[in-house]
C-alpha cells in the first residue's frame, strides 16, 4: 500500500506516470467527503467508484468521473492511498484515459462548469422549460447535476448547451433542492461559545436544550471542572468524564466556569462520542510506526464505522467513518471544534482508532449517585456492614471502593454488575432500615438533587424495584 498527499495537478501525472505505472490497482482520491477511486492499470485510468451509489450512463461514464473529480482544480491538495486491489465493483470507462488527458480535460470542465455555476447557483438546482425545443424532455424537471452527469454528450458539450439554452430563454430554474445526504457528513455550529456561567442560568439553559430537542454537546470548563455533555433529541444520553461531580456542580454552579453549546447532526455525534473511548483498537501510537492511510484503507475495505484520532502540535483531528466512508475531519485547536474537509497531513505525532460502539453512559452514572447514596444511609445505620460491602466490591471486575466512594475501575460494557451490585445494596437497605424508612431516607437525600434530576431528564433511572 501507498499512500501521501497530492499539492497540484502535477503531482498526480507524476504519481501514475511514476511509482505507480507498473502496477495495478486502486488509487482512492479523498475529495473532502467525497472518495473517488480510480482503477489504473500501467499508467491509464480503466474505471472508477465513487462513494455515492449513481444511475450511470454506460455510453459516457466519463461525464460522471469528469464532474466529480473536476474539484481537484480548486483544491488540489488531497490525500491519496493506493492499494494493489483486484478490479472490483468500478464503474468502466468506455476507453481508457490516461492522466495527462484527463487533467487537461478537467481544467477545461472546471472553467466551463465555474461560468455555468455563475448563473445557476447550485448543481441541485432543477430547470424547467419555458420554450419548447429539441429534447427538453431530457431537462425538464431534471436537476443541472442530473443532466451533467447523464448526458450523452461530452460534459464541456453539455455544459456549454445548458449556458446557451439559459442565455437564449429556453429554460429557467425551477427550484433549488438541497443535496440528500442521508445523514452524511459533518455539522458543526456554536450556539454558544465560552460564556461565564456566572453570566447565565445554567438550569434554565439546561431545560431549553431539552425542550428543544437539541443534537449536540454543552462543554463546561473551569477550575478543576471539565464536564461534556452529550444530547440526541434533547434527551442526555452521554457525560464524559463519567463523573457524579456533575450533579454536585449543577446544584451549585461555579460562576467563573464556562459554558458552550455546540450542535451537531446525529450521525456525527455519536461516533464523535468515541473521543472518549477507553476501547480502542490502536491507542497512542506513534505515526512512524503506522500510515493514516493504512488505517483509512482498513476501515473503507472492512466497511467499518469509528474514528481515528490525530494527535499533533496542539492539534487534535478526528477523522470520522461510518460503514467504510469518510464524513470527513473533526478538528479541535486551542478548544475550538471546526469541520475539514481535508485529511491533515500527519509527519509527526500520535494515532489512536477505535471502532463503533455505543457511548450512553447516564445510567451507570445515576447507578453510582444511587450506590453512594445506599452506602452512606447504611454506614449511618449499620456500620458493621461496611466489611460485608467492601468484601463485594473486592471481588468486582467494574466497581472498587476509593477515598470514602464507590466508583468504577472501567467503563462498564453492560449493566449487568452494576445492576446486580445496586439490588445488593438496596436489598440490605430494605433488610435493615425497612421500607419506609428507606423511602424517607432517600426522600432526603435525593431532594436537593430533585431540580437536577428534572432538568437532565433522568428520573427514569430512580425507579427503584420493590422490597
């Protein structure tokens, strides 16, 4: 496998025409989200793939190709890998093209699809007929990207067409449609950036983002406070670090924290979620020792969703997949997210990977609130007990006893232990105090938090079963 970066149109005549030209196989080209992937065979250019499934035109495939890649002529700074692959699954040119023609081609699109995009805003933008002609069936009601990459023509000779028929007054447009991402990509924005908690009403801002079905996550940072949390449909289904501080910090806020809320689309979320990972396929390795593109070819071929992490000069790039495809760059710089499109460069630094895996955590957070709750109402009423209870924690694999709480040694992969060891706590409860008692007891105990509970949306956790 090779793999690099590509600065100019040059580089690419240079990589086929060079390291590559004896050899056989699939050059993946990563053009922000999109991939495009070339099958090349000594140096000529026999078919393609992209990323997105289309209905091709077989007589001119190489419409298609032409329109995708003509993004190399704005931005011609890509991340390429190359792997010796069998011709799989890539959609075949009617002739073979080799590198030279096809950027000579691509500079003439680009400027002839640069003039048309001028007067048409937007490839998803659909045409409608307002005089009759020779084959407007095959425009109306037909988007200008249809009808590029459809065409039985030469691209230039299509997009030179539609220019004069907008010039002449044969068509208009009809109506803008936004791309069908299917819930692709990534999508960032701060609602919020670095406000003093002091400043606010953290409740009320907290019952908002609920009420508001808000995707995202509110990070708060401070002295000794570094809190994310996580919602999907206003509903908190992550906090990382996995911390009962948290509840502590929401009963009394410390005023010179700071607070920013960030959406971001529901896909995104929740693979970026995996940051917080302790499962991690590769954790802390250095780039000498293994290739991005080593990493990207095994998550395209095993169609596998996760995220690699780059760790470099202060700068932190998540690079997000989801069943095999690029999303694209999650960047993180002196605190701030923003969205790439564009692989970073890695010459230096650190990789992590870490496949999918679900992240909700809150329940095991309410599940340690509630262990620590039982555990002090039994120290308060059955001192001798605490032997009997340290001797079970002991014998955990999940739980441990630590400086007075009870705590998790890892993040626990099911709720089985930690559900079993709560029935354990409640059913000594239930033996000792009784269950009035106990009710009262955890009435108390639970009140100041009641606001809290409310506000996180969490009250389904504190059903407890009966005695």
């Amino acid at each position: 496998m090779i793999s690099g970066y590509l600065s100019s149109q040059q580089d690419l005549v240079d990589l086929l025409n060079g390291c590559l030209f004896n050899k056989v196989g699939i050059l993946d080209l990563f053009l922000g989200p999109e991939k495009v992937s070339l099958y090349v065979e000594r140096g000529l250019i026999l078919g393609f793939a992209l990323t997105v499934e289309e209905q091709v035109n077989q007589k001119n495939s190489k419409s298609l190709l032409l329109y995708h890649l003509s993004e190399l002529m704005d931005n011609p700074n890509v991340f390429f890998t190359f792997n010796q692959l069998e011709n799989k699954d890539t959609i075949q040119l009617e002739e073979p093209i080799s590198v030279e023609e096809l950027v000579l081609q691509l500079q003439l699109v680009h400027s002839e699809l640069k003039a048309l995009m001028d007067r048409v805003i937007t490839p998803m933008a659909v045409v409608k007929v307002v005089k009759n002609f020779e084959e407007e069936s095959s425009y109306e009601g037909k988007s200008i990207y249809h009808i590029l990459t459809s065409t039985s023509k030469s691209l230039v000779e299509e997009i030179r067409k539609l220019r004069a028929l907008f010039s002449r007054g044969y068509l208009d447009i009809y109506q803008f449609h936004g791309p069908e991402n299917n819930g692709q990509g990534i999508e960032i924005e701060y609602i919020m950036k670095g406000v003093e908690v002091g400043k606010i009403n953290l409740i009320n801002l907290l019952d908002n983002l609920q009420l508001g079905k808000f995707y995202g996550l509110v990070e708060i940072k401070g002295d000794n406070v570094d809190f994310n949390l996580y919602y999907k449909g206003g509903k908190l289904f992550a906090v990382y670090p996995q911390s009962i501080d948290l509840l502590d910090f929401l009963l009394n806020p410390r005023p010179s924290s700071q607070v920013s809320v960030i959406g971001m689309n529901q896909g995104a979320l929740e693979i970026f979620t995996l940051r917080h990972s302790e499962n991690k396929a590769i954790d802390g390795l250095n780039v000498s020792f293994l290739e991005v593109g080593k990493a990207l070819t095994g998550l395209a071929l095993e169609k596998k969703t996760g995220m690699i992490t780059l760790y470099s000069e202060g700068l932190r790039s998540y690079i997000i997949f989801a069943k095999g495809s690029f999303w694209g760059v999650v960047r993180e710089e002196n605190g701030e997210l923003k969205v790439s499109k564009k692989i970073p460069e890695a010459k230096s630094g650190w990789i992590e990977l870490v496949f999918y895996q679900p992240m909700d955590n809150v329940k095991y957070l309410v599940y340690q609130h509630l262990f620590n709750i039982l555990y002090s109402a039994l120290l308060r009423h059955a001192g001798h007990l605490n032997d009997l209870i340290l001797s079970q924690l002991s014998f955990s694999e999940t739980l441990k006893y630590h400086e007075g709480s009870i705590v998790y040694r890892k993040r626990p992969l099911d709720e089985t232990e930690a559900l079993g060891f709560l029935n354990f706590l409640l059913d000594l409860s239930y033996n000792i105090l009784g269950r009035k008692k106990l009710e009262r007891e955890l009435e108390t105990v639970l009140e100041p938090y009641r606001e809290v509970i409310r506000i996180l949306d969490i009250k389904e956790y504190f059903t407890f079963p009966e005695a």
